[in-house]
C-alpha cells in the first residue's frame, strides 16, 4: 500500500504530466501485482491473432484454386485440408481450463497464502474493494482476449461453413470457439478457480482441485452441447428401402428410425437381418410406411451458442456474488 501511495503523488511532484488514461491507486496496484500474468495474456491474443491470419491466408489460396469466389467445383469441402482448423480449434478448447487454473486460482489463493491479503486488507481499502478490483480487471483481460480470438476464429471459419465435411459446426472445435461460447466458457472457469482457491486458501491445492472441475465441466458441456437446440423432424410415407429423406446442407442428424402409420417407431436396423427378398415383406408386416429423422439445421447454431453461453454467464454472476460475500466475511 505504501508503494500504491508513491505512485498517487509522483506525477504532482516530479516530471512532466502524461497524456492520456492511466490506471492509478488500486488499480495500478492489482496491474502491477499481476502484470505478468496480463502482459502473456494479451502477447497470448496477439500470437493467436497472428496465427490465425497465417492459416487463413493459406486456406484462401486453396480456396481460390478450387474456384472460390464463384462456383466451387463439386467435394471441394473433400479436398481442402481442415487439418490445421480442427487442430487449432481443439487447442484452443484447452484454454478455459488452462485459464482457471492457471490464473483463476493462484489470483486470491496466492495473496491468502503468502499473507498479502492480510497486508491489504488492513489498510484503507475494504476487503470488497480489493477483491472486485482484482476480479474485475482480470475478467476484462481475459474477456477482451478470448472475444477477439473467438471473432478471428469465427472468420477463418466463414468462407467454409457451407462445407459438409469441412469442420462441422456440432463439432467442438467450432462450436465451442465462435461466437459467445469461448468468452463464457473461460469466464466461468475462471471465475470458478477463484472461488475454488478462495475457499481452499491454498494455491497449489486450488490449482488440482480447478483442473479437476474444469475437465468435468468442459465433459458435461460437450456432452450435453446439442442438447441447447431444438431438433427438427422429418417424416415421410412412402416406404423405407431406397427413399432415404434428405436433410438441408450441413444439418446434423440427430437418430433415424423407422416409422408406421400409427407412429410407432422401429430402429433403422430392423428385418437387415432377413434375406433380400423378404426384407419387404418383413416390414409390411410390421406396418413400416416411412422414415423419421430428427435433425439440427446450421442456422440455430447461433441461437445455441448464445443460449449456452447466458447459462453459463448467469452461473458466473453468481460465483461472482458468492466470492464478494464470502470475501467480505472471511477473507483474513
């Protein structure tokens, strides 16, 4: 605290005035007592940005010689690469994990442990105050960096989102990098690292423990990940052998099954195992007139995601009021 009143009274005492914003007090000391950790999150970005400018670069010269702009000739989606899309995109699903424990964590644990909580909080600045300060310009860092990587992500993803089988946008490695979703993902296991570090007051204990639930929660989260959106069905009448429904460009098949006029469903696989010439016969027997198949278009991809992510804003909001109560009580 000392050192955070030097820096309040130099710029009246010494030198000439600076321009420009600049942080000061709290601020600057949460800044300077982190600034390690901000300043590998922002080159972080800035290497990411750049990578992601490189690759793309690279597809879009692919692109162009398979006709883009114009008409792409046909399986292009076949001959263009998405090596280094899905490779990078997985990657990057490791960094909500790496974040909190990593830097969620050690943010309040490390000051509990080594006694600078204690130092803090007995000078003028309340316990609240010092730990939303903390709070808050972390999540900004971590925010602001993982939204302009998700955008640069989004837009090396654009030109090929038409592809069938360029990178499906069920898939983790897109989904779960665009849009909304990596911002929400890693603020709430960020957040989650410093109420789990909060709570054990041990750094490396914290770090375990964070590692263990961001792993169940990135599980659960791909788990249950189409679950946010609202299948579509498709039922036809006119037999099942050879009039298979078609489903839109780049739509996710969800189960197919085999249907009656009544509704009754029977799965895809039934009389396979008669021979040939009875397979007919087998069905009519058992009243099977059509096909059901449910399905998630491509366009709900975006409503999915910002569903997702306000689930997981919401429960980042509570940690959030949970860590500023639990600070203020029994922080020291």
């Amino acid at each position: 605290m000392t050192t955070m009143t030097n820096a309040q009274a130099s710029p009246v005492t010494t030198g000439p005035a600076r321009r420009g914003p600049r942080l000061s007090g709290l601020n600057w000391l949460v800044w300077r007592q982190h600034r390690a950790t901000f300043w590998t999150l922002i080159v972080g970005t800035a290497l990411a940005v750049g990578w992601i400018v490189y690759q793309r670069g690279q597809m879009m010269d692919a692109l162009r010689a398979l006709g883009w702009p114009g008409h792409l000739s046909d399986g292009w989606d076949m001959k263009l690469s998405s090596v280094a899309f899905t490779t990078t995109g997985y990657g990057f699903g490791f960094l909500p994990i790496v974040l909190g424990v990593f830097v969620g964590a050690p943010l309040i644990s490390g000051d509990l442990e080594n006694g600078t909580a204690k130092l803090v909080t007995s000078q003028s600045v309340s316990r609240v105050r010092w730990i939303a300060t903390k709070l808050a310009i972390t999540v900004l860092v971590v925010a602001v960096g993982t939204a302009v990587v998700a955008g640069m992500f989004g837009w090396w993803w654009s030109p090929v989102k038409g592809g069938e089988n360029f990178a499906s946008w069920t898939s983790g490695a897109t989904f779960d990098n665009t849009g909304p979703v990596p911002t929400a993902l890693t603020l709430f296991m960020l957040v989650s690292g410093v109420a789990i570090g909060m709570v054990l007051r041990r750094t490396l204990l914290s770090m375990v423990v964070t590692f263990g639930f961001a792993v169940f929660v990135k599980i659960v989260w791909s788990y249950f990940r189409l679950d946010l959106g609202n299948a579509v069905t498709i039922t036809t009448n006119k037999g099942v052998l050879g009039s298979r429904p078609t489903l839109p460009n780049t739509a996710y098949e969800l189960d197919s099954w085999f249907t009656t006029a009544s509704g009754k469903l029977y799965g895809w696989g039934t009389c396979v195992t008669e021979p040939e010439a009875k397979v007919q016969g087998c069905l009519d027997a058992k009243g099977v007139v059509g096909w059901r198949v449910d399905y998630l278009p491509a366009s709900q991809m975006a409503s999915m995601q910002w569903f997702g992510a306000s689930i997981l804003l919401a429960l980042t909001v509570v940690l959030i009021a949970f860590i500023l109560v639990w600070g203020r009580k029994r922080i020291v």
